[in-house]
C-alpha cells in the first residue's frame, strides 16, 4: 500500500504541473496541493484533525465558490452555458477516472479532481457504458450457463436494457439530487464548512460507477464465490470514494445523523450492485466441482450426466 | 496636372451617358427553375447524391463532399432496412426476443443525436445535421453485415455459421467506426479526439451487437 501511495504521489505532481501548464482560472488553487505530498507522508501516521483539512481543502473552497460563480454566467438558455459542463480534455477524464477507482486514502474526491469543474461527461458516458455492459454481460453469462441443456434456446433478452437504462440513470440523478437536498437542508441549520453543489454530487457518483464495469464484465465467471468476492471489492473502493468525499460534509453535524447518512449512501450503493447482480445474472447452478460430492449422491450425478 | 490648366468646362456641354452594370448569372439555378424540370431530373439528382456518398462510405477519405451536402435520406432507409431485417426473430411476444421495431429506431436517431450533441458541446465545429448525415451513411457496413447475416442463418445455424457471422459482424463493425471517425475527427479540438471517439464506438458496438444475437425463430 506504501508504494501505491507513493506511486500516486507522483501521478499528482504531474497532474499539478499539467494544470498549471493549463491556462484556465482553476490553476489559483494549485499553490495548496504541491506542498502537500512532502508533509502528507509523515501525517499519514497521525490521524487527527490536520487530515480533515486536507479533506475540506478549506484553503482554497472561498476561492472554488468564487470560481464557480465566476465560470457559468451564461444564461441558462444559451448554448454555452451548456458547454461549460463538457470543458473537460480527455486526460482530465482519465485521471478522474483513475481517482475514482485508485481512492488515495484521506483525500477528497471532488477537491482533488473536480476543482470547481464539474463535467457532465463523465456521469452521462459512464452510465450508458455500464447498461449496456451489464446487458450484455448478463445475457452472456447466462447463455454460458445454460450451454449444454437440450431445452435451452438462445434469447437476446434486450427488454433488459431499457430496464437497466432506467434503474441506472435513476439511481446516478435521483440519489444525488436527494442528497444534495438533504445536505441544504442540514446546511440551513448546522453551519458546515464543506458543502458541494449539485453537479459536483452528481459528478462523484457518475464516477464512482465506473468501477462497476470491469466487476460486470468479470461477472460473466458462472461462479458464485467469485462473484460476491468482485461484489465486495467494488463496493469497497467506490464505497470508500463517496465516503471520503462526504464524510466532511455531514460530519459537523449531529454524530447520528452522520452516520445515518454516510451509512444510507452505502446501503443503496450496495442495493445498486447485489440488485444488478441478482436480476441480469442468472444464478450458476454448479458451485463446486463434481468429484467434491458424497459418494452415496454419486449415483444420481451418473444418471443427470446420461 | 499643368497641362489642364487652362481648361474649363463650359456649362452649355451636357454630361449625359448610360451607366449599366452587367448582371451576370451568379449560379446556374438562376438560368431556369428547378419547378420546371421533369421529375425525373429532381429524383435521378437525390438518388445520385446518396449514391455517391454510399461510395465515400465504402472507401473512407478525408474528403468533405459528404460533409458539405448533407442528406438524410440515406441513413433514413439503412435504418429502416436494418431494423426491418432484424423482425422475425425467435419473438415469443414476452420480455426475452430482440428489439422490436421501433426499439431499433429509436437507439439509432436517439443514439445519433446524443453523439452530435456530446461532440458539440465538446466544442466541435460540426454542424448538426452534418454530424447525423455522417453517422447515419456509416450504418451501411453493418445493414450489409445484417444482409450477410441472414443468408448465412438461412444455411444453418451452428457453430461454424456463429463464427461466420462473428468474423463479418467484427470487421464491419471496425469499418463503421473507422469510417465515421475519419470524417469526425478533424471537427474536433486535438486534445479531445478521444472523448468523441469512443461514444461513436459505444454506438456501432450496440449496433453490432443486436445484429450478432439475432436468432431466428
């Protein structure tokens, strides 16, 4: 893990030197972040309120709320002011990305990435990427499971990916839209330091799904072991990026309702996987190999093979 | 000028003439009305203008006739071809066939136009239609595919015929995204390509894949 945190050091410098190479008005804030990867290192062995700041990144969030303000003055009707959610390159999307599947331990998604530069990009892409490849995964898998039978005829089943369209398109704009509503409505009557607009929830959600594609291409492996190991190692790392990146949030807030808050995100983020896995993947009926079974069984498995 | 010194003009001296500008015709439209002409001429005009640009498919060149005069009726009746061959498929009428008709129409127009608007508001400098002409025509690798398709499953349906239909369904699937992206990759900004290029490979891949699982009843 050392070297992983080290190896990511080193991705975040070059990532600070390209925005600082990059003329836009977000590269004010880069003064805080270079010094961090010298001091971060000895407060990793500290866990105390000096790695909370870095997670509120509260040096620079007067200047994000300005910047954001700054950026979208077009009116809404316009078609720039549309295009300001799609002023992304690619290496920007690949590094968010990558932070959203590599989560560095202690710091803040959105901070770290997004910057004051949510991009709609991401969500909408990542989202389409995974329907089709749960529809498709899923239809796969099930046409390898079900190989062999004589009774068995191959069906497409594409009314799935309208229903898995919809399942995730609600869960990555309705969940955030709930949160964000739900944090303002905290925010009125506790004062917090740390509050993210809408766009930014729903940009760490979109890429936290994007670990779910892999896991849903690995799925296709008809076994049931492998299949819950994948399920708890995403749930893991995209769990571990949106509780890192709310955690700040609620966390001035009264000690229950943050917990029933970080503890809600989980639950439905799992809901979303063991949902998926449930409905689009058919359950393999062989879990251990043949010779693992009873002799006094052995008779009947003879006469399924005949 | 010292010469024209002592010249004066008198006022008895009329300064009259006719200025005329020549109008030529600017564009040949101008020479006669294109109400006049036999139907014939206004079909055959059409026909061999998406005729031509199913040839540019099928050789794919950097050259901007497709781009400059756009159609739609080209990707119109590849759409509808394509989802008409793939009805009759093993439909039991319940939730497990393969797209229906208007399934398949609606993902490739809706497909379409969130592309064109993903690479507009990625800063392209394509125009709209432009962008839904290109996308459309680049479906007829893949309508061909279909065709090839069908006449394989008429022979049988096994493994080998599975492969078949795998090896041609890939290559025309790379065709189309090839094709496509050597019209759209120039419209781009350099440090973007990427971003349009890969929902373009989104939508022919799902494309390919309604036409590979197509099973016939």
């Amino acid at each position: 893990i050392a070297c992983l945190v080290i190896y990511l050091f080193a991705e975040f410098d070059d990532a600070a030197n390209l925005l600082a190479a990059n003329p836009d008005a977000t590269t004010i804030s880069i003064d805080e972040p270079v010094e961090i990867p010298k001091n971060q290192h000895s407060r990793l062995q500290e866990p105390g309120r000096e790695e909370d700041d870095e997670l509120l990144g509260t040096d620079d969030s007067d200047k994000t709320e300005l910047l954001a303000g700054q950026k979208k003055s077009a009116p809404f009707w316009t078609f720039e002011y549309y295009q300001t959610f799609f002023d992304v390159d690619t290496y920007q999307v690949l590094d968010r990305i990558k932070g959203s599947v590599f989560p560095v331990p202690g710091k803040n998604f959105v901070r770290l990435y997004i910057r004051s530069n949510p991009d709609l990009y991401g969500p909408f892409w990542i989202c389409a990427t995974l329907v089709f490849t749960i529809a498709v995964s899923g239809n796969l898998s099930n046409f390898f499971i079900h190989l062999g039978k004589p009774t068995y005829h191959y069906v497409p089943e594409f009314r799935k990916v309208s229903i898995a369209a919809t399942t995730i398109y609600a869960y990555a704009w309705l969940v955030p839209l709930a949160l964000w509503g739900f944090l303002m409505w905290r925010n009125s009557k506790v004062m917090n330091i740390v509050s993210y607009s809408f766009l930014e929830i729903v940009c760490v959600y979109g890429y936290s799904l994007f670990i779910y594609i892999p896991t849903a291409i690995l799925w296709i492996i008809p076994q049931k072991v492998v299949r819950w190991v994948l399920v708890v190692f995403s749930l893991c790392l995209s769990g571990s990026v949106l509780v890192m990146t709310f955690w700040p949030a609620v966390r001035d807030d009264n000690r229950r309702i943050a917990v029933a808050t970080v503890a809600t995100i989980l639950l439905l983020h799992a809901l979303l996987a063991v949902g998926c896995l449930a409905y689009f993947f058919d359950a393999p009926e062989l879990d251990l190999p043949a010779p693992i079974i009873p002799t006094h069984n052995g008779t009947t498995v003879v006469t399924k093979s005949q | 000028f010292p010469g024209l010194a002592d010249v004066s003009i008198s006022q008895d001296i009329p300064v009259e003439g006719e200025i005329t500008v020549p109008v030529g015709s600017h564009s040949p439209d101008e020479d006669f009305s294109t109400l006049d002409e036999p139907v014939k001429d206004t079909i055959m005009r059409d026909l061999k203008a998406v005729g031509k640009k199913f040839v540019h498919v099928m050789y794919p060149k950097k050259s901007s006739a497709l781009l400059r005069d756009w159609d739609l009726w080209g990707p119109l009746v590849l759409c509808v071809s394509l989802a008409l061959m793939l009805q009759g498929g093993s439909a039991d009428s319940k939730d497990d066939g393969g797209p229906q008709f208007a399934e398949v129409f609606v993902i490739i127009w809706f497909g379409a136009v969130v592309i064109t608007l993903n690479s507009k508001l990625l800063g392209g400098t394509i125009s709209f239609f432009q962008s839904l002409c290109v996308l459309g025509y680049c479906v007829m690798p893949l309508t061909v595919a279909m065709l090839v398709c069908r006449l394989v499953l008429l022979a049988g349906a096994g493994t080998v015929s599975f492969i078949i239909r795998l090896i041609v369904v890939g290559a025309m699937f790379g065709w189309s995204t090839l094709a496509s992206t050597a019209f759209l990759a120039d419209s781009q900004p350099p440090n973007r390509k990427a971003l349009v290029v890969y929902p373009i490979f989104l939508f022919y891949f799902v494309i390919s894949w309604m036409i590979l699982t197509f099973t016939p009843q």
